[in-house]
C-alpha cells in the first residue's frame, strides 16, 4: 500500500487551542484499541490515526468543528498520495506496518509517537527572502477559510503545495519559525498570479519558495 501522509487521533480542541492531556490520551487509547481489534488491517486505520495526530501537532484551529471539518475534508486525499509521509519525516507508514507483524500494540502507539516528530522538521522549501511578506497573498491559517489560526512552517508547505495546490503556486511566508512555540500565520501566493510585491516584515515573517517564479 502507498506510503501516505499521517496523522493519528484528532481530540477536543477548545476556544483558546489548547488539548486537555486527559481528553486526548483517552480518545487515543480508544481509536487504538478499536484498531487492534482488526489484524487483518491493510493499513487504511493506521494511516487515518496518525494523520489526525500529525494535524493535531501541527495545527492550531478556531475550534473543535473547524478541526473535524478540516479532517473530514482532506483525510482522503492523503490516502491517494504517493509517500507524502516521507516528503516531511523520516518515519513512514511502511515501517509502522512492519512492526505491528511482531506487536500490534507496540506497532500503533509507536507510529503515533513518532510522528510527533514532524515538529521538530523543516520543509525542504528554502528561504527566498528573510523578515519579507508579500502580496497578493492567500490566507491559509490566520484569518483564513481552513479554520486554521495558526500553523508550523511545515504544515504552512504542506498546504501550499499539496492540499490547496490548485489555489496556491508553491511560494509561501510564515513566521513560525521565528515564534516561541513554532507556530504562527501562513500565506500562499495565489495560482493566479504570477508576480508579487514584497515587503518588510515586523512579524518575523520569512517568504519561502520551491517554485521558479520567485
């Protein structure tokens, strides 16, 4: 089966985007379970639990429903894409799956563990201009449609340049990277443009790119 970007688990997630710890070892505990149950799992439960978990990580939203509406809306897309787990960590699904041959327990709670991970990465999109945003611009999380209020950098390129691909060229700014806790705003240039204006930033901002237009 083909190695997909993952996430496990999406929990309560409450007006001031905190994760009451209780609530979310629970529900966890839960789904995991449930899974175990089936054996003969192709790896589709799996791939869908660390999915949620890695936007729970990686994402901040206006609330519960604009989380669950988020999932609901792009977890398929995931399960279609060609190792886009191993685009942004090094762990994959694959090696997951292998553990759970030799413990099914130790297999799921270590591919959920793992894929915290991603947090600690970086995109492979290299820094265009430093403390620079532009426009027109497209807002991703902050004020955006997605429901997102904040992101890291990494979620920021994933947006861009997977699940918004059709509105975004694969230039993006986001001060994450300059925040305390690795989150911050995320801008796309838009598909229907081709150039933009930059601008100094006050916020940290940094514009990076993986497309020749910039």
């Amino acid at each position: 089966m083909v190695n997909v970007l993952s996430c496990a688990c999406a929990t309560a997630v409450v007006a001031s985007n905190t994760i009451p710890s209780g609530m979310d070892e629970m529900s966890l505990m839960q789904v995991v379970q449930q899974v175990k149950t089936n054996p003969e799992s192709d790896g589709g439960d799996i791939d869908a639990l660390m999915f949620r978990q890695w936007v729970l990580d990686n994402g901040k939203f206006d609330n519960q429903s604009a989380m669950d509406d988020f999932i609901t809306q792009h977890e398929h897309k995931s399960f279609g894409s060609a190792s886009f787990l191993d685009a942004t960590s090094e762990i994959s699904r694959k090696a997951a799956s292998m553990d759970t041959k030799y413990d099914s327990s130790k297999g799921f709670e270590n591919a959920i563990r793992d894929s915290r991970s991603l947090l600690a990465k970086r995109s492979a999109c290299r820094i265009a201009y430093h403390n620079q945003y532009f426009k027109p611009r497209l807002n991703l999380c902050g004020e955006s449609f997605t429901g997102l209020t904040s992101c890291t950098e990494v979620f920021c390129n994933v947006l861009t340049s997977f699940f918004y691909q059709s509105s975004c060229h694969h230039v993006y700014y986001t001060n994450a990277e300059n925040t305390d806790n690795g989150f911050g705003m995320c801008r796309c240039m838009p598909s229907s443009t081709y150039t933009i204006s930059r601008y100094g930033s006050s916020l940290g901002n940094n514009i990076y790119s993986c497309s020749s237009l910039v």
